[in-house]
C-alpha cells in the first residue's frame, strides 16, 4: 500500500514537472503558430492542431531546462552637488546652537574678585556670584548644597591669579564619596582644567587629573619618557625632553589608600606655585603634580566646585593669591618608621584608658573588670595612637554576652576616622575591617576598607557562642592577611594593593550595637 501512494506521488511530480517545461517551451511557438493561422487558407485550420501538437512533443524533448538569470549589483547614484548642499544645510542649522555656543561663545561673566571669602549664609549668593550649566545648586542653613550635581560644576565667577590657594571644607553624605573641585578650568565645561575628585568610582580611588580624570597616569608617562630616552640615546629621562609631555597632554596622579567617609567633614587646601600644585587634606598632604606647561590666563582662570552621585556640603570658601616667588615649603619628613618593640596592653589596674588611646565616641567605651567594653560604638574605633608595624602579628582576646555577636575591629587605618553620617547608609573604613559573627551572626569577613563589597574575604554561619572567650590572631606579611580563631585559621585575605604608609599603621578596636569585651592585646613586628 505504501509502495503504491509512492509511485503515485512520483508519478504527480513528473507529470508537474512536464507540465512546467511545457509552458515554458510553448511561449515562442505559441505565438508562432498564431500567426501562421492568421497567413494560411481556413481549409488548412484542422491539421494546424495537429501540427502544434508534434512541434510541442517534440520542444519537450529536446529543450533544456530554462536556465537561471542573474542580475550584478549597480552601484546606487551618489547624491548630487545640490544634494550635498541641501544636507550640509540642514545639519548645520540643526547643530546651530551647539555651534554658537561652541564658538562665539564669550567669556564667562565676573561679579566677584579675588582674595574671596564666602560663608553661604546668603541664600542669594549662589545666583550672585556663580554659574552653572546643570544641578540644583543652593545655599542652605549657611551650606552650600550640591545635590547629586551629575559633574555639573558650580563656577565661581571670579579670575583666578597663576599662583593661588583655594580652601574649604567639605563633606559627602552619602558613602559613595566622590568630592569634585575642578581648578583652572573654563567655567563652563567640566574636565577644562585641573580636576581633583576625592572618593571618586565609588568611593575607591581619588585622582587629581590635568583635564581627564581617566587620563594616563604620570607613572606610565614616566615609563614611556624612560623608553624613549633609550631609544633617542637621551641623557636625560626628563618627561618635556622626550617630548611625552606636551602642552596638550592629559595626566593624572592618584591614590587608593584615603577614601571619603560619609558623615566626615574635611578641610581641603589646594594651593598652585608656579608649575606645581598640592592638595592637602587635614593638614596632610595628599597628591601633587608638577605641570611644566600650567594651566593659566583666559579661558584657564576659574574655580569649580562639584560632585557626581553623592549629597555633598560645602562651607567656609576662601580663595586668595600668594606669592609665586616664595615656593612652596618641602613636604614634611614621612611619620616616624613605627618602633620594633612589642605593645602590650591587659587594662587593668586603672579606671581610664589613658594617653596611649584615642575613643572617637567617648559615651561608647568604658573599662570594666579589666577588660576594654565597647557598646552602641557604630562604627567609632577607640584608636591606638601608636603607629603600629606593617608586617606584625595582633592578639588579643574577645567576647560578648550578646546572641547577635558583631564583634568587630579596625587594623592598618589611619588612626583618626570613624563614621559620623546617617546609620542607615554604608560604612567605608580608612583600613581593613574584622568582623567576627556579623549581621546578626550570620557572617564574618576581612574587608579592605567597605564591608560590603565583592573583593571581600567571607565565611557564612553562625561563629559568637554568648559568654565564650575567644583568642584572635592576626598575622600581616606584606600583602596577606591571615587570621586564626583559638589558634585555628579561620580567613584569609591578599590585597593587590595593600594599604600601608603614614595613613595606614593604626589598630582600633570598634563595633556597632553589641556590648563587646577586649582584653590582653599584644603587638608584635615581624
């Protein structure tokens, strides 16, 4: 049964195919039979039939099939000479006002002068004495408030003199930092001039740039200088000699070891003499850069100041000339290598911490029964005041009554920070952060700096016994971290790029709620 609906089925294929070949032949002979009916005599009108039918078997036969056409690519007709001007025409009075702006643009207006000092306590004085291109910029209960400004900077309608110090303080609410102030700039594009952001990329990396904060670091333009004096045959490795610097290049100098802390108000100073420019934070200096072409004159003369994400306060704005002949003073030695000797500390015997320590929050910390107790400190470390080693070795012994654990500790920090902005929001930490049974003692990890991120070392589970004593151990060798519990390893962390230096060799104890005890501390360099 099969077998026969097959060969019906071929039967039915050859047949169209015969039927299609057909067709295709008896187009030309179709229409040449036609007009030989027309010329012959009626009589002959019968066999004419016939004689189409033979010359049709006979096509089918002998034509091949009808072979396939193909048809090259033509090139379309380009626009004429007309139609080239009728599309510049409509782009150019499309683009108009970004053309005006562009390029007749004037200089930006000046309503006040330098020596310049501002408080905000004059709501008024934010539409008197600056521009701005974007953000809601205003002044509030003697602030200055940068809402979330998106890179829009509030410029400061005054010239700046070649050699001047800008100062203020400053502080982000929010703990993604990024701190903006943007020096010798336009004033009005952001990037024109010198940028300075503190906290920036989510509070990981501050920068001061010349013109793109995601310029070339002066690191890599300095490897590149060493190369091409090589390869010149160059005595000097000077960066303008091996023409890597130019007067349009892009730079920047950075630093991932002093992020913003949400809450903390800092006092900034910027000052320029001659090609080099500091910034200083709290005193300290933080980066330089050594400019041999400076920014400066017509068009490289304002102050901007700015931010990205974050709800940002400014305060106490003061801008004023110095003398370019008087250079600026060396940087001050490096803080003292920290001694080799052990530390030690039991507390006993005594009823206050004493000099060799530093509470941010005082009403948190008391000493009882021998033991440090820290309780609703929120992230307010009692700080060491001695420096302690890179490499070294910190034990102590740590305990508390309470089932949600949360015993926490701050190492290699900078001796001074604590968080001061709503509790809601993210702590960032000056070093790294022990945390032993947090999150209601779900969790513990080493953190570089923020608790909450990915690069993080993490072990999930319960790990506070109420009422057990625990001994801790933490070990530091460079870029690895290790920390036992009663003698067992417990976690483990290497850095990339570890935090060290004069801002990173301090120990404190800290914590958030929990009631939790220290006792027996012991420091050892290795």
């Amino acid at each position: 049964m099969g077998q026969a609906k097959r060969k019906e089925k071929a039967k039915a294929k050859e047949r169209a195919r015969e039927r299609a070949l057909a067709v295709a032949a008896a187009k030309p002979a179709g229409g040449a039979s036609e007009k030989a009916a027309e010329a012959a005599p009626q009589p002959q009108a019968e066999a004419a039939p016939q004689q189409a039918g033979a010359a049709t078997s006979a096509s089918l036969a002998e034509a091949p099939p009808p072979a396939a056409t193909f048809t090259p690519w033509v090139k379309p007709e380009g626009l004429s000479r007309r139609g080239w001007a009728v599309l510049a025409t409509v782009l150019v009075l499309s683009q108009f006002p970004l053309l005006h702006y562009t390029l007749l643009r004037g200089e930006p207006d000046v309503t006040a002068q330098v020596p310049y000092q501002q408080d905000f306590s004059d709501p008024a004085v934010v539409e008197r004495d600056f521009f701005s291109v974007g953000g809601y910029w205003r002044a509030a209960r003697g602030q200055l408030v940068a809402p979330q400004v998106k890179n829009n900077p509030l410029w400061l309608q005054a010239r700046l003199p070649a050699d001047v110090a800008v100062e203020f303080d400053v502080r982000s609410e929010y703990p993604e930092g990024d701190i903006r102030v943007e020096l010798f700039g336009d004033g009005t594009d952001p990037g024109s001039g010198y940028v300075l952001v503190h906290g920036g990329w989510n509070n990981t990396l501050s920068v001061l740039a010349r013109k793109d904060i995601n310029a070339p670091t002066l690191k890599s333009l300095q490897q590149k200088a060493a190369l091409a004096a090589e390869r010149l045959g160059l005595a000097s490795v000077d960066l303008v000699t091996t023409g890597v610097f130019k007067p349009d290049t892009r730079v920047r100098v950075e630093s991932n070891t002093f992020p913003v802390q949400a809450g903390r108000t800092y006092h900034w100073r910027i000052e320029r003499r001659g090609t080099l420019l500091r910034w200083s934070i709290d005193g300290q200096p933080f980066l330089e850069l050594t400019d041999p072409f400076p920014l400066q004159g017509p068009g490289q003369d304002r102050l901007g100041l700015s931010g990205f994400e974050s709800q940002i306060f400014f305060d106490n704005l003061r801008v004023l000339p110095v003398d370019a002949s008087v250079p600026l003073a060396a940087l001050p030695a490096p803080a003292p290598t920290p001694p080799p000797g052990p530390f030690a500390d039991s507390f006993d015997e005594r009823q206050a911490l004493g000099d060799a320590w530093s509470p941010t929050h005082p009403s948190a910390v008391t000493l009882e029964n021998g033991a440090l107790t820290v309780q609703q400190a929120h992230n307010r470390p009692v700080w060491l005041k001695r420096p302690i080693p890179t490499n070294a070795t910190i034990e102590f012994d740590a305990w508390t009554d309470d089932p949600s654990g949360d015993i926490k500790i701050e190492a290699w920090g900078d001796g001074r920070s604590f968080y001061a902005g709503d509790l809601r929001m993210q702590y960032t930490a000056s070093g790294y952060v022990f945390i032993f049974g947090g999150w209601r003692n779900t969790q513990s990890v080493i953190a570089r700096q923020t608790e909450h991120t990915p690069d993080r070392a993490v072990r999930d589970g319960r790990a506070v016994e109420p009422g057990k004593r625990y001994h801790f151990t933490i070990t530091r060798r460079g870029a690895t971290i290790e920390w036992l519990v009663d003698g067992q390893p417990f976690l483990s962390l290497r850095d990339p790029s570890p935090l060290e230096g004069p801002r990173n060799q301090y120990f404190g104890f800290s914590g958030w709620e929990t009631k939790v005890h220290f006792d027996n501390l012991k420091i050892q360099p290795l």
